[in-house]
C-alpha cells in the first residue's frame, strides 16, 4: 500500500536518506527542509516508509517548478515518480508546472512524456555537453 502526501518535519531525516542514496551526499539537507517548512515538498511511503520525494517552488514565472524527483533506487520503475507527479498535477498552485532534465537522462524524459508533460525548451551551459530539457504540463 502507498500513500502521496505534503511532507512534514518528523519526515526530514527520511527524505534526506532517500536523497543521499541518490546523490551520495547530505548537502541538501538544509534545502529539503526549507522546501517541508514551505509546504513545497511531497512524498510517497510505502508500507509507511517513504520511497520517494518531490520538491518545487513557484518562483518561475509565477508557475510551479518541480526542482527535484528523487526515488530511492530500490524502489525504482514501480510507478513511485508518476504517483509524485500526478499529486504534484492535481495539487499545484499554479495553472502550469514545468521540470527539467538533462538530455542524458532519457529514464526520466520517459516519465515525464508518460504523465503527459511536452517538452518545452532547451537550456544549454548548466552541464557542459548535457543540455537541460524544460518540460510542461497544464492542471487544466
């Protein structure tokens, strides 16, 4: 049984776990706090352990940005990133959301194109040679 939710501060250490197992580090531990203290971070728990997180803000031109999707990679291609997204879609405080992702990552351009997102530019210079791919997708 899963369960998506707005995260809350007794879930930090549990975020920041699944965010370490990913990234190999801790250093956004002060950021994901920010974003729980924000009301801007979402998490899926399996079995009530949480297996994945989503972050965003609205600083993007006034629309929802998801800045992060992290899912722990044991808990990986089991529909835990396309729970995240659905919430964010169905729960975002903005009429548009967008994402990105490098052009490397094709696992995850899937999973944004199998939730309904288009892409919607190109950003180069952030990773020399890995350009980012801007997604989008409209709560109408």
């Amino acid at each position: 049984m899963y369960n998506v939710s707005k995260a809350n501060m007794t879930y930090l250490d549990d975020i920041v776990h699944v965010d370490s197992e990913v990234s190999g580090s801790t250093s956004r531990r002060d950021f994901i706090k920010e974003t729980i203290e924000k009301r801007c971070c979402i998490v899926v728990q399996e079995a009530n352990n949480i297996v994945g997180f989503l972050t965003y803000d609205t600083n993007f031109f006034d629309c929802s940005f998801i800045s992060l999707i992290m899912v722990s990679p044991s808990k990986r291609r089991k529909g835990y990133a396309s729970l995240l997204l659905k919430y964010m879609i169905n729960h975002s405080p903005t009429a548009k959301v967008f994402s990105s992702t490098n052009c490397s990552n094709v696992r995850m351009q899937k999973v944004f194109e199998a939730n309904g997102f288009i892409q919607s530019g190109k950003i180069e210079n952030l990773d020399e040679g890995d350009p980012e791919i801007v997604f989008f997708k409209s709560t109408y």
